[in-house]
C-alpha cells in the first residue's frame, strides 16, 4: 500500500480548479467552487462514515457491494475507485482483486485518504492499494489503464460532470465498466417530500450536533442540481461510453448509473 502526493501540475491548491459548472441543467441554486466542496469534504472527514450510515439507514454497504458486482473486478485485475473518500469501494475492490491484483484509490480531501489509508493498513491479509490526492477532471494516469471503475457519491459533487465521465472513459480499457452510486431526488412526490423532511429534521440535527451544520445542509441544493437517471444515461453517451443504464435504488431516492467503454 502506497500514498502518491498529487503532481506540481495538479490542479489542487495552491492551484485553482477550474470553476466549470456542468451546463447540463438549469440550476437552482448557486454551484459551490471546487475549492469549497474540498474544504467541506476535508471538514467532514471525522464523522463522515458515521454520517453515511445514519443517511443511508445503515444500507450504503450493501450498495457498494452491488456497484461492485456491476464492475465484476476478477483477481489480477487492475481497478480505480474515484472520489473514494474514506476507502470503502476501494477496499472491496482489492478484496475482489486479491494479491495479485491492483487498486488505485483517488480523492482530493487529504483528511479523506488518511482515513482510508489508515483502514487499509488494518486489514488482513493486506491489499494492494494506492492512494492518490487527486481531481476527478485530471486524473493522474494514463489512458486505457483500469480494467473497472467505481465512484461513490462523487459525481453530484464535481463541478464538471462531463468531464468526469469523459475521464473515467479515457483511462478504462475496451470494454471495461463503471458504476458510479449517489443520491438522487425520486420522482414520486410523496418520497421526494421525505426525503427533504429526513434530510432537514433528521440528517442535518444530527450534523449539527457534531458542528457540522452547515456542511450537511448543502445536500439539499446538491441534488436539486444533480442530473436524472435519464440525464445521466444521456450524459454518459456523450462521453463516449456505451451500454448506459441507470437503476434506481431505495424508490429513487440512490442509483447507479452503469456503463462500459
């Protein structure tokens, strides 16, 4: 297991991201920089996994572990987990992948990777994975390299979603697939209303509670922001990927948007 430092030419501070909104959506409210959603993301690391069970009801494990059987990694395969924040894709990938494989964990909140760094050195027996401080719209590696991708509640935060997908597809090989898991507004309006009433008197109290008010309370606009599943599928196309489909999940309410290159 190793940490790889991000390159001089990242585009991390102390050099700006580009500040890109998608374009693929009116938005509803303003877009937070790259720079904010970093700092937010490096704020909440603490308390971060806590957080994800108590959102999720305690189901996101049981999520990852079917955006994993959708990316089918094989042992010896080498496989990226993107915006892997505290490790959890990443580490069923380099069970999946065993000793002979390889993973490449990606995020660019350090406070993130240490966690993740820090429950991989954990495990037993030890897994091949390497950590990288990093963008999602530059990744550090060089085309056709990944024989599967993941990403887990990342997409609904880059400033730039077809970029993104542009650059999971660059660095997948020929018929390798991503399943990227997040959470989305559902269609059906009794659900949508629980949602917002879970999120505003359940999720955010809590948030509170740790001092953390303010970064949970960004949810709301970020999925009012956050494509469709049929967006998404039509977003994936156009960046060149193929075999899209988006399943809903939880009533709508989480997805995964699968696709191959």
């Amino acid at each position: 297991m190793a940490f790889v430092p991000p390159p001089i030419s990242s585009s991390l501070p102390p050099q700006p991201n580009p500040v890109t909104p998608s374009g693929d959506r009116p938005l509803e409210s303003p877009s937070p920089t790259a720079q904010e959603i970093q700092a937010l993301f490096n704020r909440i690391a603490p308390v971060y996994d806590r957080l994800n069970q108590q959102l999720s009801w305690g189901l996101h494990g049981i999520w990852k572990h079917m955006a994993i059987k959708w990316v089918n990694p094989q042992p010896g395969d080498t496989c990226l987990d993107v915006c892997c924040g505290s490790g959890d894709l990443a580490l069923l990938l380099g069970e999946a992948v065993g000793a002979a494989g390889q993973v490449h964990g990606v995020d660019f909140a350090a406070e993130q990777l240490a966690i993740a760094a820090q429950r991989a050195q954990a495990h037993h027996p030890p897994l091949a994975i390497t950590w990288h401080l990093g963008d999602a719209l530059h990744l550090p590696f060089e085309d056709d390299r990944f024989d599967g991708a993941t990403l887990a509640y990342g997409l609904r935060n880059v400033v730039d979603i077809p970029r993104c997908l542009g650059e999971l597809r660059r660095v997948l090989r020929p018929g390798a697939k991503v399943a990227i898991l997040d959470l989305h507004r559902p269609g059906n309006s009794l659900l949508r209303q629980f949602q917002s009433w879970y999120l505003a008197q359940q999720v955010v109290p809590i948030a509170q509670d740790l001092g953390l008010r303010e970064e949970y309370a960004y949810l709301a606009p970020s999925l009012d922001r956050f494509p469709t599943g049929r967006e998404q599928v039509a977003l994936a196309q156009a960046a060149g990927l193929r075999s899209a489909k988006h399943y809903p999940i939880a009533g709508g309410m989480m997805g995964v948007l699968v696709a191959q290159k």
